[in-house]
C-alpha cells in the first residue's frame, strides 16, 4: 500500500514540475526551470607549429681507443728493465720491457751444438753409404766371375740398405733439432718486448724485478701494460632493445662526457651487434654499439663515461605539437564518423592492415567553445613534441593540458581557456606564494609611513 502510495505521489511531483515549466517559459519559448548546465573544463591551448624535429635513442657507454693493444708475457722470465711509465708515447719498435735472457741463451746454444752435432753424424752416415755402395759394387764383380757366394753378395746389400736408413734417420733428427733451435731463438727473443703499433702506454700493471709468466687454457697470465692508439677513439654503448631496430651504421650521434654535460661531441655509428646480451643482476637486453668520436678533442680520454644520443630519423619543417596532447580514447566514447576516418586511414596504410586496436590516438580541437576529438596519425617524436602526417592542419587550436583537464574531456565538453594571467596564479596559490594584490599592498606601505612620522 505504502509502495503504491509512493509511487503515486512521485508521478504527481514530476507532472507538477512539467506543467510549471511549460507555464512559466520565456518569450522565446526557453523554460526557466532547467537542470544546471555542465561547468566548463579549464584548458590550456596552442596551436600546431612547423619545425626541425629530431628523434634520437640514448645509451650510456664508456670511451675507449679503438685501437688497444694488451701485453703480455710470453714466457716466464724476471723483468729487467722496463723504460716506459704510464702516459709515456711510443712508437711501434719502441723497447717496452726487458727480461732476463740468460737461461734461453744457454738453450739457444745447447740448440746449435745438437744442430751442428746432427750435421756431423749426418756426414759420417753419408760416407758409411758410399763404403756400403763399393762393397756391393765389388760383390756383384766378383758374383760374375762366381769368385763369391750368393749369401755373401746379399749380406752386402743389407749393410747398404741399413746405411741409407741410418743417413735417412739422422736427416729427419737434424730437421727436429733445427725447428727446436728456431723454436728457443724465439723464446730468446720474447724476452725484448717492443711496441707494436704508435701509441700511448695508457696502463701499466708490472715493475722492474717481477718475474712474469705467460697464459694457458687456465691462466691469462701476466700483463705488463696496455698500449692504446689516442689517434682513433670510440665509445662503446649500450643500446636499449625497444630502440635497437632503429639504431644504424653510419647515423650522427651526439657524445656528452660525465665531465662537461653541457658541449657535446659529433659522432659516427660504427657497428651495431647483432645480438643482445643481458648484464648480470638485470633483466634488460641491450645490443652493443660502437659510436667514433672526433679524438682531436683534448677531453675525450680512454675510461670516460658518457652519455651517446644518436639520431635516428629526422623530419624537416613538420607539423608539431607538444606530446600531451595526443591522448588515447576507446572507439566506444568516439562518435561514428571519426572510427569511419581512421577505418579508411587503416584500409589505406599497409602498415595498419590489421585487426583495429581498442584505442585510437586522437587530439581534441577547439570548435565554439566546445572540445571536438581528431583523428590524428603521428610520426617521429622528441621530448618536447610529436609529429603529426595527418588529421590537423596549422590553424586549429587544440587542448594541450592540463592532464586532469584532458583526462576529463570527451566529444562535446564545454572549456574555457586558461589565461596565462590565470595560470600563474594558480600556480603560485599552489606553491603557496599568493602574490598580495595592490591595493593591500598600498595600505601596507601608507601604514608603515604613518608609524615612521614623529610624535
């Protein structure tokens, strides 16, 4: 009953307010009871510009001559003498570091007396042959004559065999004396280690007086120092993976050292790995890439740390707008005819022949106070602003903040722009410096002269 009985009177209530409506209209037929019209959304606004946009992918990275040369000991020997220091240049054949070269010496020496020993049993096995030969010469005279057996001429014939082989054997034992020699004289002259290229010592891990002893499978062995060509300098990068694709050999790349951040450097890519790898303790894959740099410059030096941002597309005289304007919005909330522009875009562009996305990137003009949605397709992009191929033309304005603002807006939004007097007070309100308007300010200042005045 209750229920019935309020239904009735709500029913009633809404007659009521139609008919007082319709009964207390204007003259131009506008009720004057009406719901409150929707406030207008603050809004910030531009309008496109051309100009250079760049996009460019940054890297951290270390610099490092391109040329390096690490050296190390060979054999295990005392080191001697060692004329070079750290930062020293050298020329390739300089001496960097002398070993003790007694005991190879003497191996050397032992070497030629095997050598020169070989030759004499060679000659001694020689003339053995020439004796074994007459024999069997006489052998086979005296076989003919039958002034000797037949046992006997063949016992002849195998002390010659037996002598060629003797003479073949001590052939191949002098052949592996000799390679032993040249193999000691090596070892004799690994002991004076001289530069291999034109460079500076940029590293030094030895000292006179250490015995050095050279690399296995297991063991790199000892390094004396590193020598490293200043003339040719690169700096070794690490590439993000979402941005490898659009890294290439051959772009311009912009080098800022740790030490000066503020004046770049001009760069070249040099290579590009073709495989990623993964730092250890972090889950991002990076690909290597190897960027040269101007070496004239005084203030690139091997081990820097620097910053590389290289450029991968640029865009002459483009359209531009500031990159918080392109927002994205479901189909759903869009009106029909922009999904029918951006579906003849997408049938269009090879590249957007796929299944249509949930989102579309779109910018919201200004049209009579109210906020319209454009499709919008955008190219390359930098930190400040987006390119935009299609969908606005120069003389549009379009809504560029504030996020709340944008995030609120839909086709149809009532705005009312911001004026920058407006901004920088509700800036300052929210730093908390309110800046005191000029009549307060002038009562301050008359007060303060009227304290100032005699008694």
């Amino acid at each position: 009953m209750k229920t019935a009985l309020g239904t009735v009177l709500l029913v009633a209530a809404l007659a009521g307010l139609y008919y007082l409506n319709d009964a207390t209209r204007s003259e131009d037929g506008a009720g004057v009871l009406h719901v409150a019209d929707e406030l207008p959304i603050d809004v910030e606004v531009a309008a496109p510009r051309q100009r250079d946009i760049v996009r460019v992918v940054q890297a951290p990275g270390e610099v490092e001559a391109i040329s390096k040369v690490e050296i190390s000991a060979e054999v295990v020997a005392k080191i001697l003498e060692m004329p070079v220091e750290e930062g020293d240049r050298v020329k390739k054949g300089d001496l960097l570091c002398r070993l003790d070269d007694v005991d190879f010496r003497a191996r050397v020496a032992s070497a030629e007396a095997g050598v020169a020993r070989l030759k004499a049993t060679i000659t001694q096995a020689n003339a053995d042959l020439e004796k074994a030969r007459r024999d069997v010469r006489r052998q086979v005279r005296l076989s003919e004559v039958e002034a000797t057996s037949e046992l006997e001429l063949a016992d002849y014939h195998t002390i010659l065999v037996r002598a060629r082989a003797s003479v073949e054997i001590r052939r191949q034992e002098l052949i592996e004396s000799e390679e032993r020699l040249k193999s000691v004289r090596k070892d004799l002259q690994k002991t004076i280690i001289t530069s291999p290229i034109d460079g500076v010592v940029s590293l030094r891990f030895a000292k006179e007086g250490e015995v050095v002893v050279m690399g296995t499978m297991n063991n790199p062995g000892t390094r004396i120092m590193i020598i490293s060509d200043l003339s040719k300098m690169q700096v070794r990068c690490r590439v993000d993976e979402s941005d490898a694709s659009l890294v290439r050999p051959g772009q311009v790349a912009l080098v800022y050292l740790q030490s000066d951040t503020q004046e770049s450097i001009i760069g070249q890519v040099l290579r590009v790995a073709t495989q990623g790898t993964k730092p250890p303790g972090r889950d991002v894959v990076t690909f290597e890439t190897l960027v040269l740099v101007d070496a004239d410059e005084l203030r690139v030096k091997p081990g820097m740390t620097a910053n590389v941002e290289i450029e991968v597309a640029r865009s002459e005289n483009a359209l531009t707008i500031p990159v918080q304007a392109v927002v994205h919005r479901k189909r759903r909330d869009l009106p029909e005819a922009l999904l029918e522009q951006a579906e003849k875009f997408r049938s269009k562009d090879s590249t957007h022949r796929r299944r249509a996305a949930e989102y579309l990137k779109i910018v919201f003009c200004i049209e009579e106070d109210v906020a319209r949605p454009r499709f919008v397709v955008t190219g390359i992009s930098d930190e400040i602003g987006v390119e935009i191929v299609s969908g606005m033309t120069p003389g549009q304005k379009i809504v560029v903040g504030p996020y709340r603002s944008l995030d609120q807006l839909k086709d149809g939004s009532r705005i009312k722009v911001e004026e920058e007097d407006d901004k920088k007070e509700k800036e300052a309100q929210e730093d908390g410096d309110v800046p005191q308007s000029a009549s307060t300010s002038e009562t301050q200042t008359a007060s303060n002269k009227k304290v100032e005045e005699p008694s």
